[in-house]
C-alpha cells in the first residue's frame, strides 16, 4: 500500500460519488509561450480535450499505417503478453508498450508535435507512462466502456495527481460509423469515486472488457447531462489530447472498416507512479512504466521519409534494454532543447 497520501480514493468500499478535481488542469504558467493556438489552450482547458486536424500529412499516416498492418501481421507478436485479443474472438484488439516493438512508433511518441504539448500542459518534463495501439477492427471491434484512465491508473497503478494525458493519434478515420472515441465535455473537472473493491491481476480482464472502475450509471447521467458528448471524429493523421480525467469511451465497430488509433500517455515527471492505492501488486511494466523513467527529448521527425525498418521483435528487449524514452541521436540535443516549446502545427 502506499504511503502517499490517498486524494483520489475509489474501489474502496465507499458509496459512489462525484468530487471535485483538486489539481489544475493546464500546468504551466499563463504567460509561457504556447506550442498551439491560446484558444485551443482554452477549449483543452474548458472542455478537458481537444481535437487537432491534420497534424501529420497523408505521406506520414501512410508510413504509420503500414507499421500498424506490419505489427498486426506479426506472427511473433500475437504470443507477446503485451497483446491482448478481443473479449470473445483472437482477433487482436490491442497491443501494449508499442515503443518497445517499433522503432517508428518510439520515435513517433518524442516527436516534437506532441511532447511540446504535452510539456506545456504539463508544465513539467514528461515521460511515458504507457502506450498501446487500439485495432478496433470491423465487424467485431468491441467497445471500450465509459472511463476515466485517471481512475484506474491512481488506483492500479499509483499515479499520485492528476497531471497526465492522453494523445491519440488516429490511424484510419474515425467516423459516425466505426466506433470513434467519444469524450463528455467538463468531465475532467469531476472525479467519479467507483464502486467495488478491485481483484488481484485485474488487468487480465479489464483490458479486454473493463466492467470495475466505470462510472455508476447516475454519475454519467450527471456528468453528460452537464457536458454532452462530443465524437471525435476526423481524418486519418488527427490527433485527440484528452486530459487523464476526461470521462470517455467508444462503441464497437460493426461496419466493414477497422478504426486504429495510437495512445500515447505522458505523463508529467514530477508525478511518477508510487505504489498502487489499491494495495495490490502493480499492474505489469507494459501496461505501466516504473522503471528506466527518463524525460523524453522532442525530436522533429518528417515520418514520410521513414525508411522501413526490419522487423523488430527479437529486438524488443533491446529497445526496453535501452533508455526506453530517448532515441540514440537525441541525447546531445536535451540540454540545449528542455525547455524550450517549439511551435507546433496546427497553429490556428
Ligand atoms: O480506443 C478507444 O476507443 C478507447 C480507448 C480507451 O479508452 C482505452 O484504451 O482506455
């Protein structure tokens, strides 16, 4: 158990209730220079999320799908435990700790478009405390049920404060149709304490269908009556940056096309992972980083010009053996870049 103290409880035998989020939502300070639009800023503060078009070009979603279809092709991927198949087929629904497998998607999750931002928000130094790429196929894509990560990730996995988020970068595009992430405005300004007491390895089950650490039907009730939802629904190449509080979740896909975006969770340094307040043994490393943490260096990348890399997954243990966070070149440029916030496109 730890010994940190407790703000967040949930699963712990008290009735479920919503309480107000004591942690500021955007970090840094009103006058530090913006890597986006201030309005954007704005509505990522007012809202808990933001959606941003376009931000990687067609050539670059080309050469990001690719490496989607490679790794979902991979015969020595399908027995990794990092992969996880639907609740009722093995088809595969998602695969954990991406940067450890590929080379592409590590360098993806330093690029500058998106630690820059996440920095900002953050005001702090970040690194990341999980990544996972959501197939979501057609015709049998299941649903992933209403959530806050900020729950399940203070509860399971020990993360103190409220001073994390999400960015989803969108594969294939994300329509009415095939099963679009769907987030409640203002949601992130609540914290649904949840019902329930959480069972060892929980995991095992709550990555394929999560039934423990969702919303009681009246505090959803409450939270979109207040907010509304809002899809997110866009091209390929988008990218969604939702707070780690932000209520959200997706139906499943019953059309012919897949929707496969990519998580990636910074998290802010100064509020690394203690031990689960749960009391429970901590979720495994590939769901949840606790050791070799190292802020990650922003690197601008045109990912068009990719070269296609041989397959990695002998090498996975080599890429986790190294700094899990920094590609080779990046080391000499982090002290002349920590605090900068370079400019990021969009910037409209
Ligand atoms: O992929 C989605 O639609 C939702 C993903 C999600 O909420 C999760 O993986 O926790």
């Amino acid at each position: 158990m730890s010994t940190t103290q407790d703000l967040y409880p949930s699963r712990n035998g008290q009735p479920a209730r919503l309480m107000e989020r004591l942690d500021p939502v955007i970090y840094s300070r009103p006058d530090a220079p913006m890597p986006v639009a201030r309005s954007l800023i704005e509505s990522y503060e007012k809202n808990g999320f933001v959606i941003l078009e376009d931000v990687f070009t067609p050539a670059e979603v080309a050469v990001l799908q690719q490496e989607s279809q490679r790794l979902r092709d991979s015969r020595e991927l399908a027995g990794l435990e990092q992969t996880i198949t639907e609740p009722d087929s093995s088809e595969i629904r998602s695969i954990f700790k991406v940067q450890s497998i590929s080379e592409l998607y590590r360098r993806l999750a330093g690029d500058q478009r998106l630690v820059n931002l996440a920095r900002y928000i953050l005001g702090d130094e970040v690194y990341l405390h999980q990544t996972r790429l959501n197939y979501k196929p057609g015709f049998r894509g299941r649903e992933f049920y209403w959530h806050s990560d900020f729950e399940t990730w203070h509860v399971e996995d020990g993360m103190p404060r409220m001073r994390a988020l999400s960015i989803s970068i969108t594969l294939t595009e994300n329509n009415e149709h095939n099963g679009a992430l769907m987030l409640v405005p203002g949601s992130h300004r609540h914290y649904v304490v949840c019902p329930g007491e959480t069972p060892e390895n929980h995991y095992q089950q709550s990555l394929k269908k999560q039934e423990l650490g969702v919303p009681p039907d009246d505090a959803l009730r409450t939270l979109v009556e207040q907010g509304g939802i809002v899809p997110a629904y866009g091209r390929p190449g988008s990218v969604i940056v939702f707070d780690c509080n932000t209520m959200h979740g997706s139906n499943s896909n019953i059309s012919p096309w897949p929707r496969s975006n990519l998580f990636f969770v910074y998290n802010a340094m100064s509020n690394q992972v203690v031990e689960p307040f749960c009391g429970l043994a901590p979720r495994p490393e590939f769901i949840a980083a606790r050791q070799q943490i190292a802020p990650l260096t922003a690197i601008a990348t045109d990912f068009s010009q990719w070269a296609p890399q041989a397959p990695q997954f002998q090498g996975s243990q080599q890429l986790q053996e190294k700094n899990p966070n920094e590609h080779p070149d990046s080391a000499h440029r982090r002290k002349d870049r920590r605090h900068q916030h370079e400019p990021v496109s969009p910037s409209a």
